[in-house]
C-alpha cells in the first residue's frame, strides 16, 4: 500500500496547479514503444527469473542465453515445478514463508544461501518463496521491467549492505524494504560516486521499512578529510521517494544536493528524516516540485558551516498531497523574492488546516518567512520587517553615539509603487471596454489596442491572488503574440479554471516597462453568463484504429503521360472530429507516403501527397501505396505526440498508354503548388513532387507475399534482368563463401 501510496502522491503533485514536469510518471508511450522494439529484454528478464542455476554458474554469459533458452512465451505457472522454486524452500527461508523447507535436488549450494537480499516469488497457488541474490543491482537487474501501470517490485533487505559501486535504477520500479534495522553504507573510502541513480521517466526507487524496522542510508567515509564527488541518491529521469522510519545521512559532498540531487526527475517525501549531510546547495536540491505528505524532517545539513536544507531551483516548490504533521523542513529559494510562491496543496487534496502545515516549514535564512493564505491553500516568502537604527537621510559624519532606539527622522515608506501596475489600464494598453464575453464554458475572449510595437500573453490567477504576488508572476520568456503599433488584437483565453478565476493580460513594449491588465471572471453577474459544460465531456474517449483513415483520389485508373501528376488527399482515423474533447481521445495525423512498406531512405519518404512519373507509365498495372500516420492523444488540455506511427496500404492503378500519349509534352504541373503533408522533412518535401518508380502490386497468385515485382516505367532498358542476374551472382559467391567455411571448420 505504501508504494500505490508513493505513485497516487506523484499523479497528485502531477494535477498540482503550476504543474508537476511531465518526466514525474513516466512517458507511456516511450515505455509501450520500448516493449515493442525490445521483447527480447523481456525475455531476458523472465529467463533470469526461471533459471538462478545458470545466472549462478556463468552470470556473465546469462543474458545473451536466457532468450533461447526460456522464451517470454514460457508458462509461468510452470515455473513452481522446476527445481530452482523448489531450492527457495530451505531452511534459510525468511520467516513469513508459508511453504515446508524442502531438499534441494540439483541446484548449487550457493544458491540457497540467504544474502539478506531478496524478491519474494509467488507461485501459482500463492505460496510465498524468497530468491536470494547477491547485490542489489543483480536483484534489481531482475525485476520486472517497468510500465506506466505496472507496480513497483519489492527487495526485500535483511542484511546490512555495503556498496562498492553505484546501484543504477533504469528502466525498473523498485522498492528497497528494510526488514529489521538495516544500514546501506560505503564499503570503502575510495568509492565516492553516487550510491544511488535513478534515470528514464519510467523508473522510480522508495526506501521504506517494514513495520517496526529502520532504514539508514549512509554516505559518510571513515577518513573524515574524504568528500564524495556524489549524493545518496541522484535522480536524472524518473522518481525518488522516502517513507518512514527511514533516514538519509552522513554525505559530504561537491554535488548541489548531498543526499538527493533531483534533475529532471520527482521527489517524493511521504516520511523519513534527511539530516547530517554537506552539499554544495545543501543536502536535497530539487529543479522540480517536491511532493509532501506525513511527518518529514529535513534539518541540520550544510554548505560549510551554514544551514542548507533543501534548495528548490528554478519555479520549484513544495505541494502537499496529504495530511502533513509534525514536520520540520527548512529550505531556500533560488527565485527568493517578496511573494515568490513555495508551497500549495496539490489540485482535488483538501487538508485540515493548512495555516499548521505552512507553520512546518522554515527559511534556512533569517531574511525570509512564510506568508500562507488559507483561502487558496499558497504559501508565499515574505521579507522580514527591520527595522534600521539610524535615517537613512542621516548624514554619514553623525555621531555613532545615536541611540539605536531612536526612530530615524524619515523612514523609507514600507510600500513603494510597483514596477508594473496590474490594477490601472496602462496608455500604450488599452481595453475595449464590454469586449470581454464567452466563447464557450471554457473560453473567453476580449479586444486590446496598443500605440507601440509589444509583446504580449495570458495566464490565470486563483481570484483574489495578492498584486504584488501577480507582479512577480511576469514571465518576459512567454509573451510571445506580437501587436505591432497603433493595431488591435484579440486575446482569446482557452481552458479557463473552474475555480474561481482572475485573467491576467501582460504586454511589454519594445521600450519600456511591462503592463499587465486583470480581469476578475468571478464577478456574480459575469459567472452567470458562462455557458454550461458540454454534457458530452463525459463521454469514453474515441479511439480509433489507423486502418479508419481516409486515402482518396487514387480510386480510378490514373494516366500517368510523362510530366503529369496527380494529388490525393488523406485524412487521419479522428483527425477532423471537433471539440470538446475528452482525455484519452485518440487521433492519426498524415505523416508521408512511400512505394516502400518499410522506407529506411530518405528519398522514399514524400511528404506532399502528390504522385506522378516525369517519364510516365506505359502499361495497366497495379500498385501498392503505403500512407504512414503518426498517433496523437489528447491529454485534457492539449493533443500529444505519441512515438507511434503506422501505416495504411492501398492500391493505385495505371492505364495503358497509346502511342499518343508517349508523345505529350510535360504541361510543368509537377511544379504546381499542391497540398503538402505534415511530415518530418526527411523525404522529398515540398519543393517537388515525388517521381513515381512504383513497384507493381502483388498479383493474387502470390499469396500475399509482400515481395515486389520488377520496376515498370518507359525506359525499356533491361533494368530487372540486370538486377536479377547481379543479385544471382551475389547469392552465388555468398553460397560459396558458406561452403568454403564450413570446409574450413
């Protein structure tokens, strides 16, 4: 339960407003087209399940034998039968089996011993059976590989652990379980690396302990003048995440992060202590939001001799998925400003008291506090008042003997006018008063003129978000929309909260401060004229196969005189299906088109959806055609690429050409401007149309045989008798070859 746990805090940090990376779950896609192209990992994997023995003997040479010798297709209900199932019942059995110890009848005596390093097995009955291994990377080298659904597969440690290298976690789910009060330390001064990698968006790695157990990770060397040029964990893709009674300690560290240095991938604190390290930013440094639940304490780590706790880089922040209690996690801020947001409860999570879960957090500085707001479940920094001792108008030559309580004669005003003034319409930004409406329950739209050349974009704002806050919010990266002078635009604002909301326009001219306009779409009257949600939003999402795609044009015979061409249109399986959408509505974009079932060159790729011959085609004959799509998914915002693509064949014919016809002269339509796909580039683009060198179907006698026919065109050269007499020859002196080394052997 812990780990569904882990994974249910990670999908929530996910939905969090400001947005969780996309790298925090995994791509999907990446892993499902992993599984295809990679089946023999697969193999590979339930071979070293099935067969310890040979794993035992030469586990050198067991993966590239494994996928012959236990193929994927192996029953695994069969595998309690075998001997190496059977080997796992010894006495050494941990406690909790429920199986009878048995004799081991071939297997090598190794291989029964118990190394504290463990992955329960489950037969079919659902007998419990421990398989030992020998390190940690040899278990997790074991374990499953990882899905976007798939769990996390448990190691199971009962046995203090020393590491003389890295245990990398790639492509894997793993959950490393304390059972007793275990330690993973160092085993020796001049290891110095990372302990720990996670890397690829599909991988995670939890430490945890069974009920009443410990877990310590310890970085630290016996030589105290030794420094680590690693962390505990680093976490480059993927997930990390720390449960209770766990305890991260010990590293001093060149790296940002002593125990935990995150870039690019997700932390995930649902317990545990981290304390006693020495980074270079402190000891946990994150590029992306922390996830946050239970009782968490990150104190008493360093840069040198001062306090650094956990760094967030970037926009990161922490966002709570859970009841947090009895915390204490103190932190700095790259960003560190008045109003920068460090904390927020993640979308759909309602907490008690969120006031008492700001209070857990602390400022590794004096400079900064947290200023929570329980109306919106955010935490912003908050410069801390001082007050100075003498006036700043003081003269420098005043006596020092001033006393510090005397209150300077002018005071600086605590409050100074903003750099950008979102509350006031600015001159060279001017609203069309009542252009603000509905477009539909999710979008709105409204008019803007400008008198100088800008940039300008939108975001959203939960109602009632502090000015100063909205201020620091200003992004010039993302004002992309150009308005060139003395012009109007329109803004239209798509997918629009259903919270109450502000919508904040910011427009930065060529020379001189941004501006920025709010707008408050939760005003009663403005609330009622939006329109109700399409009740379809909760229909199944569509899905289709490519094979649904439309090709047409190429229905009738085509005369293809030499110079001519034709266009033929395509259209994906979904592609014009209208809004809304819901998520997981699938769709297949037109990609390119190839004479190639299998196009590897980049001249058989044509991305313009236009077909001819410049020298043309004599006889009536037929062909294949092969239409290559690429699968987006719509995700609840926007659509997504997929790495899927796949193809639709079907067929064009040509007629037969009288002798007139060989006489045209080409009209120049191949240069027309014609309809061009949306593919990669790679083939023959837009600036020409392809030259048809079509393969002639296969006829009914071929059964289906996906082999071609010799090329048809009008030169009547001998081109298939040579390429079959070259391809002969080639067979002839690679048979010979063959003989001659058999002979030889």
């Amino acid at each position: 339960m812990r780990r569904k746990q882990l994974y249910a805090m990670i999908l929530a940090g996910a939905l969090a407003a400001g947005g969780v990376p996309a790298t925090a779950m995994a791509a999907d896609t990446a892993a499902e087209a992993a599984g295809d192209l990679g089946s023999g990992e697969n193999t590979e994997e339930s071979a070293k399940e099935e067969q310890p023995a040979e794993e035992s003997k030469e586990p050198t040479e067991a993966p590239a034998e494994q996928p012959t010798e236990a193929p994927a297709e192996s029953n695994p209900t069969e595998a309690p039968a075998e001997p190496a199932q059977e080997e796992k019942q010894e006495t050494e059995t941990p406690a909790g089996t429920t199986e009878e110890n048995k004799e081991p009848t071939e297997a090598p005596a190794e291989e029964q011993t118990d190394t504290g390093i463990a992955i329960n097995e489950v037969d079919a009955d659902g007998n419990v059976t421990p398989k030992y291994y020998k390190s940690l990377q040899e278990a997790i080298d074991a374990a499953k590989a990882a899905t976007a659904e798939s769990s996390a597969t448990v190691i199971e440690v009962s046995k203090p652990i020393a590491l003389s290298s890295t245990v990398t976690v790639s492509g894997k789910k793993i959950s490393i379980c304390a059972v007793g009060d275990i330690s993973i330390a160092r085993e020796t001064d001049s290891f110095t690396g990372d302990m720990f990698q996670v890397s690829d968006a599909n991988s995670s790695l939890s430490f945890e302990a069974k009920d009443g157990g410990s877990l310590t990770v310890s970085g630290a060397f016996t030589d105290a003048a030794v420094t680590a040029g690693g962390s505990i964990v680093n976490v480059s893709g993927g997930s990390f995440g720390l449960f209770s009674n766990v305890v991260l300690s010990g590293n001093i560290s060149s790296a940002d992060g002593a125990a935990v240095n995150c870039t690019g991938g997700q932390i995930a604190l649902a317990g545990g202590t981290i304390t006693g390290n020495t980074g270079a930013k402190g000891a946990v440094y994150s590029d992306s939001d922390i996830l946050a639940e239970g009782t968490v304490t990150v104190k008493d780590n360093k840069i040198g001799d001062a306090q650094a706790n956990v760094y967030l880089a970037e926009t990161a922040e922490f966002i709570i998925t859970d009841e947090l209690t009895g915390s204490d996690i103190s932190f700095t801020h790259a960003g560190a400003a008045e109003g920068t947001e460090v904390l927020a409860v993640a979308e759909g999570v309602t907490v008690a008291d969120f006031k008492a879960m700001a209070e857990q957090f602390s400022y590794d500085t004096e400079e900064y506090i947290l200023n929570p707001d329980t109306e919106t479940n955010k935490a912003t920094l908050k410069k801390k008042a001082t007050e100075p001792s003498v006036s700043p108008s003081v003269s420098p030559s005043v006596s020092p003997s001033v006393s510090p309580s005397v209150k300077p004669t002018t005071t600086a005003k605590p409050t100074t006018k903003p750099t950008v003034t979102p509350t006031k319409t600015p001159s060279f930004l001017k609203y069309k008063s009542g252009s603000l409406k509905w477009t539909d329950h999710t979008t709105v739209s409204l008019q803007f003129s400008v008198t100088q050349n800008c940039k300008w974009y939108y975001f959203f704002v939960d109602a009632g978000t502090d000015t100063k806050v909205i201020q620091n919010m200003y992004d010039a990266s993302r004002a992309t929309n150009v308005a060139k002078a003395n012009t109007s635009f329109t803004v239209k604002a798509e997918n629009v909260p259903e919270a109450d909301t502000w919508l904040v326009v910011c427009a930065k001219p060529d020379s001189g401060k941004a501006k920025m306009s709010i707008f408050k779409l939760n005003t009663a009257s403005f609330k009622k004229k939006r329109p109700g949600a399409a009740t379809t939003s909760t229909r199944p999402a569509r899905t289709y196969a490519v094979t649904k795609s439309t090709i047409t044009g190429l229905e009738n015979p085509l005369k293809f005189t030499p110079g001519t061409f034709y266009e033929f249109s395509v259209t994906g399986a979904g592609q014009n299906d209208e809004k809304p959408y819901v998520s997981g509505d699938e769709r297949w974009i037109p990609m390119y088109w190839s004479l190639s079932e299998n196009p590897t060159k980049s001249g058989e790729k044509n991305t313009t959806f236009r077909i001819g011959s410049p020298k043309g085609i004599a006889d009536a004959k037929t062909y294949n055609i092969y239409v290559f799509f690429k699968k987006q998914i719509y995700n609840g915002s926007e659509w997504q690429d997929t790495d899927v693509i796949e193809s639709v064949k079907t067929q064009f014919s040509s007629q037969k050409l009288s002798p007139e016809d060989l006489t045209v002269t080409p009209t120049g339509e191949a240069g027309d401007n014609g309809s061009g796909g949306g593919g990669d580039g790679s083939g023959s683009g837009d600036e020409t149309d392809a030259e048809l060198t079509a393969t002639e179907a296969a006829s009914e006698k071929d059964g289906g045989s996906s082999s071609k026919s010799a090329v048809s065109t009008l030169d009547e050269s001998p081109i298939g008798a040579m390429v079959a007499l070259a391809a002969l020859s080639l067979l002839a002196g690679g048979y010979i070859l063959i003989r001659k080394r058999k002979k030889d052997i």
